[in-house]
C-alpha cells in the first residue's frame, strides 16, 4: 500500500522583516541618539497632523521656546526703556497659542533604578520596586524633548497617567506666563498612512495564530490541558478538526513563548529546556508536513533579549527546520498572506505599556499603538532593545490590515 500523499495549501506570501533584522552590532551606541532618530522619522507625520488640527496656528521648536526663554530672562533683568521698546521674540510667543512637536519623557518616581536597588540603606526601609506590576503614580510628570531641549508639560486635560516615555505627539497651548514648562490645550499624534484597499477575493483564506505552549522537559502526558490543546492544534493544521469545517488554513504563526526556559541555572534545569526544544522541534516537524510555519521567538524562548528579537536558529530545531515550510522570523514579525498585511509581536510590548500607564486591556493598548504610530514606544526605557540609530525599525509608517499580540490573557478582537 503506497503512503497518501500530502497537499500543502496555497501559498502566497511577502515578508516583510529586513527592517527588524539587525545586521551589524555595535556596542558602543548609546540610547539618546536611538529618541532623536524616531522623532527625525516622525516629524514629518506630526507636523501633518498638527496642520491638519489646528490650521493657521505656528509651529514652533523647543529651541524657539529656549531662546524665548532667555530673551525674556534679559529683558526682566534690564531696565532700559529702548530695550523694553523693542520687537522681540518673547512678545511673538507668550501669551499665544503656539504649536510644539517632540517626544515624551516620563518621570516615573515608581520606575526601577539600578542606582536605588543599590542602595542598601534604602533596601532597609523600602521594598524592592521589582515586585510592582504598575509603576505609575500622583506624582508622575511629563517632559516634551526635542534634542537637547525639553520642557514640563502641564495642564488639567493632560492624561499623564495615559502617556509613557518614547511617545512622539505634537501640543498646542501657551508657554506658562507665571512660572516653568508649557500649557498644553490639547494634542495630537502622527499623521499615519491607511493601508491600501485591495479588491476582495473570491475564496476565504484563514490565518491560525498560536502563542504561550510554554513546553516543559516534563513532557504533556502528564498535562492533560496542554495535551488536549497540542491535539487540537494539529488537528486544526491537517484539516481534521471539525472546528474548520470547508476552511483553508494557509498559514501558522507561532508567536513566541513555545517553551518555557528553567532560569534558575541548575543542571537540571538545563536538561528539561533541552527536551523541551526536543519536544517542540518534533511537534513542528509533523505540523510543517501539512501546513506552512511561522515560528517567532518571545521573551522565555532560546532568542536575544534585546528587541527586536532575532529569528531562532535553525540549529535549535534540527528535524523543524530541514522542510521548506518552515521560517524562523523576528519579533515583531511583518509579513503579507494573500494580500492582507500582518503585523505582530509576542506581546512584551504589550505588557511594556500596560506597566507604565493605566491601560490594562491589551485590545486598548493596540489600539493605542496604531493611534501613536508605533509598536514599542517604551523602548529603550522600559523594553531593553538594541540602541538604534539612524531609524527606528517600530515606527508604523502604513497601517497594517491586522495587528495582533501573543502571550495576553485572554482573546479579544476588535475592529478599526
């Protein structure tokens, strides 16, 4: 009797992950200039917006502001009538609703500091901040930065506890008359490219988006709950569950968290990951005989911990990575399925925000993201990334047709 022979799905894909592959590393870079790029790639799309918002009003840098600043600091301290007479720069600013654009700097007295945990007398008398999940508090404050520049940002509309670091937006108001920083009225963010509209198919083709196995060398005998899911997910990928019906699954995105690392250091820690790889490197390997695979790393995988995370080497799945249906991607990973654009990551992004500001559904998060036009703004500050700089690989520039994020606590969609 000859073996049944496999047919594979249709396959139409363009990835789109060079501008998270890093090509070259230099350690020797530092964060600052890793700001100044994503406000560089950024203005443009503010200053857009800004236009757009608040026609005739003029807009101004924070070296504009700076200079104000120090023009009326010399005007006060001189008593010269022909002086005072004079048209200046300070008169044109204070007093009028101008227009200023940079990126946002948060001051967060709940944030992990190297410099404090450090500090035994302060271990003493106070917790340790790493056991905080929300490191927000009433006496957060906000900074808009442009280079070397930056100004506190105030007002009673200002949803500080809605911000986090990285943010790039543009603010109308005045400069604050009776003292420091600027007098925020109200704000806007990038001005950001739609996706382009495509001409409906035909034929319906499914995406199936998997993440968090977290695989143990214990194996899934003895985990009936892991074990039901991993039949259930090969059952969906050769055609065989009932839940698919006359679907077509053309595609599986693994991502991240596929199996979860012992880092206590021990030897028998070390063990269980490798038969955990072992465990994960056979379940791809039958997947990949029917259907294609996506697989990208995530924060417990055997991956870099700088984001962008890079593709996992194929060395760790010898028998996954020998069929052609299988890829190792980044994360974030971009890519089109049948003209429709995927954009993603394993979540870490995610939970980067959900700790600093007071969003707590992933869902709003997201859509704050597509809002600020960018996939991970708490990096570098608070998601360790690689220190860019001449771009920034997350900035959105085109709106994707799906956003999506592994590793969440529970499945919610939502349309734009």
């Amino acid at each position: 009797m000859t073996k049944a022979s496999i047919t594979l799905p249709e396959r139409d894909v363009i990835y789109k992950n060079d501008q998270f592959l890093i090509k070259q590393h230099d350690c020797n870079l530092q964060y600052f200039p890793y700001y100044r790029a994503r406000l560089n790639q950024m203005k443009r799309p503010l200053i857009l917006a800004a236009k757009n918002r608040w026609p005739g009003i003029a807009i101004y840098t924070l070296n504009d502001l700076a200079d104000s600043k120090a023009e009326a600091d010399k005007f006060s301290q001189d008593s010269s009538e022909e002086l005072l007479e004079q048209d200046s720069h300070h008169d044109k600013l204070f007093g009028k609703d101008i227009v200023v654009c940079g990126i946002l700097l948060k001051r967060m007295s709940m944030q992990p500091n190297i410099l404090k945990e450090l500090d035994d007398e302060r271990k003493l008398i106070e917790p340790l901040e790493d056991s905080r999940k929300n490191f927000c508090s009433p006496n957060d404050t906000l900074f808009l930065q442009d280079g070397d520049e930056s100004i506190e940002l105030k007002g009673d509309d200002l949803p500080i506890n809605q911000l986090c670091t990285g943010i790039c937006l543009a603010t109308k108001g005045q400069i604050n008359p009776n003292g420091s920083g600027f007098i925020v009225e109200d704000y806007c963010f990038a001005l950001i490219q739609n996706s382009v509209d495509r001409p409906i198919k035909a034929k319906d083709y499914y995406m199936l988006i998997v993440s968090g196995l977290n695989l143990t060398g214990d194996g899934y005998a003895n985990n009936q709950e892991l074990s039901q899911s991993l039949n259930l997910l090969f059952d969906l990928a050769t055609g065989h569950s009932d839940f698919i019906l006359d679907k077509t699954i053309v595609n599986l995105i693994l991502a991240g968290n596929s199996i979860k690392l012992d880092v206590d250091g021990s030897k028998s820690g070390d063990i269980d990951s490798i038969e955990a790889l072992k465990m994960l490197d056979k379940f791809l390997a039958n997947v990949g005989q029917y259907m294609f695979v996506d697989v990208m790393p995530g924060s417990l995988d055997l991956s870099n911990g700088l984001y962008p995370q890079q593709p996992l080497h194929p060395c760790l799945f010898p028998q996954t990575f020998r069929l052609s249906t299988i890829r190792s991607v980044t994360n974030p990973h971009r890519a089109t399925y049948f003209d429709v654009d995927f954009l993603g990551t394993s979540g870490e992004n995610i939970d980067s925000i959900r700790s600093c500001t007071m969003w707590n559904e992933p869902i709003e998060i997201m859509r704050n993201l597509l809002q600020w036009g960018h996939l991970a703004p708490s990096c570098p500050d608070l998601l360790h990334s690689y220190p860019f700089s001449q771009h920034d690989p997350m900035v959105i520039n085109q709106y994707p047709d799906v956003l999506f994020a592994g590793n969440q606590p529970e499945f919610q969609l939502c349309y734009i």
